[in-house]
C-alpha cells in the first residue's frame, strides 16, 4: 500500500455508527444545528467550528473513545459541510485542533481532562489548500491521560458550536499504526470530495504532566457581597435576579427571593438612626445618562417594596449612581462576569446596638458564594447522548443590542432556551442563538472574548445556580461550556451554545433561565 493510499482511509465508527457519506453543504452556511439526522448513538454533531473570522459549519464525529497503552485515546471525524474552502481557516487559525478544543468530562467523578499537547494529530505538513476542504472528512487523534476509576460512560466537550457528546463509551482500545507525515508528493487537488484522510500522528509518551482538573460547583444567593464595618452594613443585591435586563420593575419573585434580606433589614438595621439608603448601580454599557436613570428607578422599586414589607418604622434615601462605581473592573478578560457583579442595588443601614458587627478581614467585602461536595455514590448517572434533532424550545427571547464602542454597530437577537438535563453531578443548559444586522465584531459579543455569562436560578429560594469551572482560578477560560463562542460572526447565522450548572436537588422540577441581555426565561423543565 503506498503512502498516500495509507491516508485515505474509511471510516470507524463507535456501535451505532453512522457511515454515510460526508454532506456537500450549502452554498452560504449560516443556519447550523447542534446536531444531524444520524441515529444518536452515532455521536454526530454540526455547528459551526473555528474562531471568528476562521470558522466554518462542520460536522464532528465522536468516532472512538478508547483505554489503550496507559493513555485515553479520542478519535474525531470532521467534515467541511460548505460548498468551498473557507479563507483562513488553516494551521494559525485551526479550526480543529483535538488538542486545543476538545475536552473530557467524567460528570459523575467531577473530572475534566485536557489532551497532551505534544503528541495526537499533527497538521503542519498539510498545504494551506489541503486543509478542511468541502466534503473531505479528517480523522484526527488526540491523546489523553487515563480516566480515574474506568468510567464506562463520559462526556465529550467539542469546539465553537458542536458542544457536548454526553454518554460517550470508553472502550478497550487496541494499539494502531498511524502515518508520521504526509507523503512529499500528492497528486494535483488532493484530497477530493468523498475522500477519508488519516492526519498524521505525532505518538509515544507525552513530554508533560497530565491535565487532570477537579471541577468546582457553587450556588449563590441574591446577595453578592456584604460589607461590614463598625457600626454599618451594606448588603449588595445582584439585579440580574430581581429585574429583566435593562428594566426596573421588579419580578414576580422578588419578594420572595428577598424575604431573608427582609427578614434580616427587620432584626438588624437601626430605625432610630435613620436611613436605610437604598444605592442603585449598573454596568458600563450604554450611556451615562441612560445608566443613571436606571440605576435611580431600580432603587426606587427596591425601596418600594422594603417600606411595603419593613413599615413605617424606616426612613429611607434613595440614589443612583449609574455607572460610575464599579465593584469590577469592566475591560478585562472576564468583562460579561466583571458587569454581573456591577448590576447591583446596595442596601446600607447602621445596626442597632444589640447587633455585633464583625468586620471583614483586610477590609474585603464577603461573598455569599457556597461551594458544594458531591459524593460520586450520590451523583445521577451520566446523561444519554442528546441531540435537539426533535427537540422543541422551552422558551425564546429576543434581545436588540448596540455597541457604542465598535463603530455604533446594531444586532437583533433570537435566543431559544431547551430543557435541561442531569449529567451526573451537573445540570446541562442549552440553547441556540441566531443574531441578524451587522456582523458580529471580532469579540463575544457579550462582553468576553468566547465566553457568556448565563445562569439559571431557582425562584422560590433565590438559589442561584452559576457556571461550574475548573479547580483553578475562577475565570471565563476555566468554565465548562462552549468555548469560542459564538465562532460565526455573519448576521443571520444560528449556533448552538451549552454550560454545565451545579445540579438542583432531585425534587427541583425546573429552573429559571438567565440570559442577561435576553432577560429572565422562567419554567424551563429538567428532562427526567
């Protein structure tokens, strides 16, 4: 067999496979699923994949995920679903990197595993025109540490708008002989439409450490953070949980969600040394002036309801500081988390005598933040593989947008939010966005560069439910979820997004949707 023929392979496949050959695309990719037509046990996903303005609508296939010689090996088919090879979608901007973009997450053991970075599929002896042609689908490999406990079942995270294969099989694998390289001479327009090639494999041991991260799940509640000092108090309400995006009438749930922080105004604020001074704060979007009046009536509603609940006992100030008192820096890596902090109502009062206040330590504001230990043993089982093939959205929303620092861009949103599901220790949210009016500016249009601040909470107890992330430092980088998101920046374009939560307690039947500018999508049911 000569080398060429070597890398032009047929295609494998986990039980249930799908080996159909590959689709040719459309003549303009814009309107991308999370999922084909294939039987779900085939493990087969389209989205849209790469970064930007490197992207392209593809199909991934989960085509093996095996044990062999002491390591984890993932082996992925992709396919280029346009009609033409898209510009600069090549080795710089790699739209399918196994190394860089594909994760491993054992939802039961609480585990995320990145593949080795030297060893696994090489592409550096392709041609920038042999890459990621229309039609041609690509094997690639990557290599990963071995899974703690021999998990049967796992979940495979994919790039850009692929998302995630729960319910994957860890199979015995046995060991394969890849290509090293390229052959030094390919016919004229290699590879050609219909074509399977092997890419080749960089194999032996992995020259670093593995990458085996412990995952970090926490609720919180309405209340962001508590500064105390010697005689006053002030108790910061996260407004994202309270009011929909950019208003200032309160929820149907507020009261609810506020009866501890009612509760505790009642037990601990001072009613004859007046006032409680109700402070409302937004982010750094949108104009001063703007800012400053919704910053004004938010503190108005929530005075409203404290003199409703707490009597004619109180005096209350109110003010609005719109945007220029941040808690967050806003600009950084993690601009979307920076403005949820900075969406907030302060409520100030000095205690009463009998209350001891107990200072924060170096003058850092306490966080009401809890991070929760799940036992494996009491972990639900990982999830099925799900596809939104058939599945309907639970709820939709849409959301105008403009950008004052990007040229006066505008873009009107459609989100569509499905149902949750349990993967082991975690709740899976997904959802599907479809953006139309200027493209896309080269960022998460959202504030973080591939990243989103999305939520979910649950309304009668204010418990709110963030993003899990890796045991490192809390960042964007370090969530789990779609990363480089959204890949497509052309008005029009559908792609599908996903985060894991913390999983609610087995009784909790369905969650509230936050998704920021989008607002608060309520009864959104957990698959069972």
């Amino acid at each position: 067999m000569s080398a060429l023929a070597a890398l032009t392979l047929g295609g494998c496949g986990l039980a249930g496979g799908n080996d159909e050959p590959a689709a040719s695309g459309t003549p303009k990719p814009k309107q991308s699923t999370d999922s084909s037509s294939a039987p779900a046990a085939a493990f087969v996903k389209e989205g849209f994949v790469g970064s930007w303005s490197a992207h392209q609508n593809a199909r991934v296939k989960i085509a093996e995920l095996a044990a062999v010689d002491g390591m984890t090996r993932l082996t992925v088919e992709y396919t280029s679903l346009a009609d033409r090879p898209i510009a600069d979608v090549g080795k710089n901007d790699n739209a399918m990197s196994v190394q860089h973009f594909f994760r491993v997450l054992d939802p039961v053991q609480q585990l995320r595993y990145t593949p080795y970075e030297k060893i696994g599929s090489d592409i550096w002896d392709f041609y920038e025109e042999e890459l990621w042609q229309p039609g041609v689908t690509y094997t690639l490999v990557a290599f990963l540490p071995p899974l703690e406990g021999s998990p049967q079942r796992v979940t495979v995270e994919g790039p850009g708008g692929i998302g995630e294969f729960a319910g994957v099989p860890v199979v015995q694998g046995k060991p394969q002989n890849y290509p090293s390289a390229l052959p030094e001479e390919r016919a004229e327009g290699w590879p050609r439409k219909g074509e399977n090639v092997m890419v080749p494999v960089t194999t032996g041991e992995p020259d670093e450490e593995p990458v085996i991260t412990k995952l970090v799940s926490q609720v919180e509640t309405v209340v962001g953070r508590r500064e105390t000092d010697s005689d006053r108090e002030t108790v910061a309400l996260r407004a994202d949980v309270l009011f929909a995006f950019d208003k200032a009438d309160l929820s149907r749930h507020a009261k609810g969600v506020l009866g501890d922080v009612i509760k505790e105004t009642r037990e601990r604020a001072d009613p004859d040394k007046p006032p409680i001074t109700i402070t409302g704060h937004t982010d750094g979007v949108g104009t001063d002036r703007y800012n400053q009046t919704l910053s004004e009536d938010r503190a108005d509603a929530v005075r409203d309801l404290l003199a409703t609940e707490l009597g004619s006992d109180y005096e209350y100030k109110t003010r609005g500081k719109g945007s220029t008192d941040p808690a967050e820096a806003e600009g950084g890596d993690d601009d979307a988390w920076a403005r949820s902090q900075n969406r907030r109502v302060e409520i100030s009062y000095t205690f009463k005598k009998d209350v001891a206040a107990e200072p924060e330590p170096e003058d850092e504001p306490e966080t009401e933040t809890k991070t929760l230990t799940v036992n494996p043993a009491d972990a639900a089982p990982p999830a099925s593989f799900h596809s939104l093939t058939h599945a309907k959205p639970a709820a939709e929303a849409t959301f105008d947008q403009k950008y004052f620092f990007s040229g006066n861009q505008e873009h009107s949103w459609k989100l569509q939010v499905y149902p949750f599901y349990r993967d082991g220790a975690y709740l899976v949210a997904r959802f599907r966005t479809t953006h139309q009016g200027d493209d896309l500016p080269g960022n998460n249009p959202f504030g973080t560069e591939g990243s989103f601040e999305f939520s979910a909470f649950e309304p009668k107890t204010g418990t709110i439910y963030p993003q899990v992330y890796n045991g490192q430092e809390k960042s964007y980088v370090d969530r789990v979820g779609s990363r480089l998101w959204p890949a497509a920046l052309a008005s029009g374009s559908t792609q599908y997004g996903y985060f894991y939560i913390p999983a609610p307690p087995e009784e909790t039947t369905e969650l509230t949707f936050n998704g920021g500018g989008f607002g608060l999508l309520e009864g959104i049911p957990i698959e069972k």
